[in-house]
C-alpha cells in the first residue's frame, strides 16, 4: 500500500499526503503538499480565476476612484494615473463604469460628484495642462490649412492658444480674437518677413478661461468678416453639437460663426460626449473638426456623418475623412 502511494506521488507531484502519525481516521488529518524537483510552482490558474481577479482588482481601483471624487468633490485623469499606477485609458474605462451606475460624473479631464453644475468652468491655467499632446497634434494640424496673408479668427480657449503658437510664424495675418492670451502672444511680434501682424481684440467682459465676451465683443464681431474661424468647446456631442458652460461665450461663438466663412473646431477625444450648459452650434455646421487619434470608433462614425470633414492629429501626421467620401 505505501509502494502503491509513493508511485503515485511519483507520478503526481502534487500527490497530497497526509503527515506522519496522522494516518489513522481516528485522527484528524492534515493534508500537505510534497513536491518534486521542478514541481515548486502550483498549478496554472483557469480563465475563470482570471477573469475573477481582474474583476476584484478593477472593482478596488473604481473604490479607490470613488472615493477620492468624495472626498475633494472631483479627480483628475492625470492625478488618478499617478496615484493607481495605471495608464489614462484605464481610468477613463472605469469612469465610464462609475457614470454608468451614476456615481459620477465625466467632464473634461476628469469626474465630479453627479449634480454638480453644468456652468462650472474650469480656468485657463487648470485646462492648459490637460491632454498637452493631443493639443499639440491638433494645432499643427490646423495650422497648416492656414495660408499667409489671410483674415482668420481664433477663440478662446487652450487647443486655440496652441494652434496660435504655431502660427507666431505665419507672415501678413489679420488675426481677430477675443482671446487675451492671443492677442499677448501676437504683441510685438514680427513675422519671417518683419511685418507684424493685425490683431484685432474684441473686447468684452472676461471669463474665467480668460475669454472676452458679451454685448462688446459681439457687436464688435458682427461688423467683421474673415476666411476662417478656430473655435474650441468644451464638450462636443452628437445631439447637443458645440457647447460652454457660459451663457455669454456661447453667444460670442454664434457671432464669430456668423461672420466666418469656414468654422473649424479644435477638440480632443476627451471633449467627446460632454454637455456644457449652453450649445452654440451643431456638428452640421462645423466646416472641418479636427480632434485626435483617440477617438473612439462609435464617436468617429457620429462626427463623420454630420461635420463637413473630420481630421485625426496624430503627431506629426494627420489623416482626413471628409463627409461627402464617408
């Protein structure tokens, strides 16, 4: 009997066996497991256990999410990363899992407690440090369907002020603007051919994304005309378009939209499915969008249906989907 149990833990090495002096039933038993060379390891956990695993660790990290959401009232993608360990698109994945059970709620760059205020505005300097590679991508893309010597406008906002950095070189430029941060960055400046550029100011009462808008800068606008319009948003959506969360800025934007004869929207992935308080255009009036790469696969199929041509900024590289070949 005890030749039979060696040969059989011969051939098993993770014959379980029972401790010397416990081997009458009499007596509880206590099972071990006895290895041999090369059999330290335990056997290869199934799919099930796997998927378990996974579940239990995503399930503890949207804890973790929630409860810093509680606590401050709001996270940031950026600051969730560092602190889990994982990648940005891992917790825009759990975001989703949260919004969707309604524990919070998405905006730009991050989640709030659900019921926050729809006309919350972040300010400039927060949102500048927002998706900074995606924006460069962007605004180089936009800046190379600009051709000296035009009239254009640029709003307010931190992908515009980018694509206005790649523009510092661009000769003979009429720029109109209701950006204070365009029109300091254009300040003194001289193009390659030393001619400074024309940069009209709106004027207009400030926002906290250091935008001037209102019955000024709308007046203002409605006597102008230029060739093409950069516009950013902060969310855009396939059934409330181009939105804000203020009121004023998003009448400022009818009026740019007004008197431009192409509108191009500048907005990363991340701008996608977010509804600010106050929509100022609809997809089927934006002449060319151009967002980045990371669009999801659903989001593309929307936007390419309704905006006239839609740009992926990838790097340096840039593919186009216009809505007539779509």
């Amino acid at each position: 009997m005890g030749d039979s149990s060696e040969a059989m833990g011969a051939k098993n090495p993770w014959f379980p066996t029972c401790k010397p002096g416990t081997e009458h039933g009499s007596q509880t038993s206590h099972l071990v497991w006895v290895t041999q060379p090369g059999g330290d390891r335990p056997p290869p956990a199934s799919s099930s256990v796997k998927e378990k695993k996974h579940l239990m660790l995503a399930r503890h990290r949207q804890s973790l999410i929630l409860q810093a959401v509680r606590s401050d009232g709001s996270a940031r993608v950026s600051d969730l990363t560092q602190r889990l360990g994982v990648s940005d698109m891992t917790i825009r994945r759990d975001l989703e899992v949260l919004a969707r059970d309604g524990l919070v709620e998405k905006v730009h760059g991050g989640a709030v407690l659900p019921g926050s205020p729809a006309s919350h505005e972040p300010g400039f300097e927060a949102k500048l440090v927002l998706e900074r590679p995606e924006k460069t991508a962007i605004a180089r893309a936009a800046a190379s369907i600009v051709t000296p010597g035009t009239a254009i406008a640029i709003g307010s906002g931190t992908t515009t002020f980018a694509l206005a950095q790649c523009l510092l070189d661009v000769p003979g430029l009429t720029i109109v603007t209701n950006s204070l941060r365009v029109t300091n960055l254009f300040s003194g400046t001289r193009g390659l051919d030393g001619t400074a550029d024309s940069v009209v100011l709106t004027g207009g009462v400030r926002t906290p994304s250091d935008a001037l808008v209102g019955p000024v800068a709308d007046l203002t606008i409605r006597s102008l005309h230029f060739d093409l319009l950069f516009l950013g948003c902060y969310g855009f959506d396939v059934n409330a378009g181009l939105t804000t969360p203020n009121l004023a800025e998003a009448e400022t934007n009818r009026a740019l939209i007004r008197v431009a004869r192409r509108v191009v929207v500048l907005a990363d992935h991340t701008k996608w499915g977010l509804v600010g308080l106050s929509s100022f255009a609809r997809l089927s009036e934006v002449d060319v969008l151009i967002t980045d790469d990371m669009l999801p696969a659903d989001a593309r199929n929307q936007v390419e249906e309704h905006a006239g041509q839609v740009v992926y900024a990838d790097g340096m590289m840039a593919s186009q989907v216009s809505r007539q070949s779509a």
